[in-house]
C-alpha cells in the first residue's frame, strides 16, 4: 500500500483553495495613519467607560449585517457625521457585522460569501471586507464585529476596536480562548434562553491563559499562548423561554429591565467581575421587532439616569446599547436565485429587521440627552 501523502481523508471535500496570508492582505489593504488612530482611540474610550472612568453612554449601532459595501460606507458617512455632533456625550462605534451565525443554514457574511451567490470567494471577502474596516475607521468610526472564524482576527484584528460574541458561541471553547487574546474589549451575551450564567463563565474564561491553533502573519500553522483579556462585558439580548404562557413554540422575554439588570449585576459581583453591562436593544429584548428598540433604549436612559440621581454606582450599571440599524428600515429575503440579486432594495437589511436612518438619528439625540 503507498504511503498517503495527506492527513485529511478528503471523501467529503469537493477543493482547497489558497487564501492570501495575513501579511499579503496587510500589504494590499494596510491601515492608514488616520484608521489606526480611530482604532486606538475607540479601544481606549471603551475600556474607561467599562472602568467607569468615562461616564458616556457607549452605543454600538449599524446593520444587523452588511451584504453591499457601497451602501454600508453610506451608512458610515451619516453615522461620521452624528458622531462628530454627539461624542462629548456618545461614545458610538459602528456595527460592522461580515459574518453570521446560521441556525441551520443561509447566507454567512460578507467575509465568506461577498458575491451572496454560494460561490464563497472569500479570498475577495477579506479584501472587501478590510477596505471596509479601513475607510469606516478613516472617517472616526471604531469598527464593532462578531468574529465567528476563529482565524478572521488574525487577517482583520487590527482595525476592531470591540467583538461581540455572540449567543450562540458565548459557550464556544475556542472563542473562548481566541478572545483572551483579544488586544481590544470583548462582549459575550447571554445564552440564546436568557442564561446569565454562560456568559459569566465565558468571561472569566477569557480573563484567564490560553493556547490555540492559529496562523501567525506569513499563514503559518502556529500554537498563540495569552495572558488573558481584562476587558470583557456582559451584553444583555434577552432569551426565548417555554413556560406555561408561551406553550412549546415558547416566547421572547427580555432582560434590560431594573430587576434583570440588578440581577445580572450581582451574578457578576459574586463572580468577582466588574458589574458594567451592555444592553443589546434589538434580538429578543424587542421580540425581533426593531421599533421596539425605542422602548428599550428609553428604559435604559431611564436607568441611567435615575443611578446618576441616586450615586448608585455598584450592582446594574449600564454603560452601553447595542442597536441594529441601517438606511431604511426592515428587512428583505435573499433571491434563491442569485441572477435576482438585483432586484433588493437599497439599503434594507437582508438579516434582521432594523430601524431606518431617521429614527436612529433621533434616538441618538435622545440618548444623548
């Protein structure tokens, strides 16, 4: 029998295709003097506001995803503009979301799949996407993501300001891990059934040392050791819960409430962790509605403000809000048929519902009070 010259027993795999190196890509798209200042600003602003050395109000806003870059830099170009009027009161960074968590399967981000046609070309998904990340950091927004591919961060890390884990890999090992190693703040949400207690754990997880597989900047197979991420947050989404009120199919119940977020401050407490949390206004906190985001953002002012009269400074301190919106509002299904790419409508989210542009402007102020 000869001797196999590969490990991988390959019956299920159909290619292999080369992707450039992280440093190849750092060569085409490398970060100009102005992004990495934006990025290293956003990373600061957000880790005195966790310490509570900053008292504005952090507010995480943009597309549930982004599937078109010349409508997303839109976007950015109106979000420059208000954060330019309201950063001695906001401190806002742009939702810049290029990959999505499938609960079965469906189109997976701007980073895997750019052309949303199944053809995954994600060699021109991370050359987009780091444009992206560049000129978003360029016009003085930090970028926000979710990374899902443990080894996006070594191609894109260096123009995040924040990652968001989310619920559904919050309990993940490897990002985990991956997070630890994190050289900006990172967010875990609570379980996809409300659970505190997953994203308490994953905290203290990436506080601690880790060891991964990953590549280093040529793309070679390496093992990366941490010494742990300091700056992590609890975000607040909500859960969908089956009691006797909702039957099997279950309900959504929200968690930005006083009562939830005094109980989520104290878990945190006993745990030994800082007790600033970041409330996500949209996913199961609005039932999936986005104009039900008004009706959270409002608790949260009202929150804020009554701790700031009462000096309460312990247990619930809100320092955020995550909030999905895009150009217009709502959403739209992706064409089976990729020839009718053509027909979506500009600026409509193909993922989650969201607000439209002039109620986020108008919300903003509002928060900014």
């Amino acid at each position: 029998m000869p001797e196999p010259d590969t490990i991988d027993d390959d019956t299920t795999l159909s290619g292999a295709l080369p992707l450039p190196t992280p440093r190849e890509l750092l060569s085409m798209y490398p970060p100009t003097e102005a992004a990495l200042k934006t990025v290293e600003r956003g990373r600061s602003d957000i880790r005195r506001i966790l310490r509570g050395e900053d008292d504005r109000l952090l507010v995480i806003v943009g597309p549930c995803s982004i599937h078109a870059p010349d409508e997303g830099l839109e976007y950015a170009e109106k979000l420059a503009a208000l954060n330019r009027e309201l950063s001695d009161r906001l401190a806002i960074l742009m939702r810049v979301y290029v990959e999505k968590p499938r609960t079965t399967v469906g189109w997976r981000g701007l980073l895997n799949d750019p052309r949303m046609d199944g053809s995954f070309d994600m060699a021109e998904g991370l050359r987009v996407v780091r444009h992206l990340f560049t000129t978003v950091s360029e016009w003085g927004l930090p970028v926000a993501t979710e990374p899902l591919d443990p080894l996006a961060p070594a191609f894109l890390g260096d123009l995040v300001a924040f990652a968001g884990i989310g619920a559904r890999t919050t309990e993940s090992q490897p990002h985990r891990a991956m997070a630890s190693g994190m050289p900006y703040p990172v967010g875990f949400k609570n379980g996809t059934g409300g659970s505190i207690q997953v994203a308490v754990e994953a905290m203290l997880s990436a506080r601690g040392r880790h060891s991964f597989f990953s590549v280093d900047d040529a793309g070679h197979c390496c093992l990366k050791r941490t010494d742990g991420n300091p700056d992590t947050v609890l975000i607040l989404r909500g859960g969908k819960v089956v009691d006797a009120q909702s039957g099997p199919k279950g309900r959504y119940a929200g968690n930005y409430d006083f009562a939830s977020v005094s109980a989520a401050g104290r878990e945190l407490s006993d745990s030994g962790l800082p007790t600033a949390m970041v409330v996500d206004c949209s996913h199961a906190n609005s039932g999936y509605e986005p104009q039900n985001q008004l009706v959270v953002c409002e608790s949260v002012a009202r929150q804020r403000a009554e701790n700031r009269e009462a000096h309460v400074t312990g247990a619930g301190r809100i320092v955020g809000v995550m909030l999905e919106s895009y150009l217009e509002a709502g959403k739209q299904k992706l064409p089976d048929n990729p020839e009718e790419l053509s027909l979506l409508r500009r600026g409509v989210s193909v993922t989650d519902a969201c607000l439209n542009w002039s109620d986020t402007e108008a919300l903003l102020h509002r928060l900014a009070g």
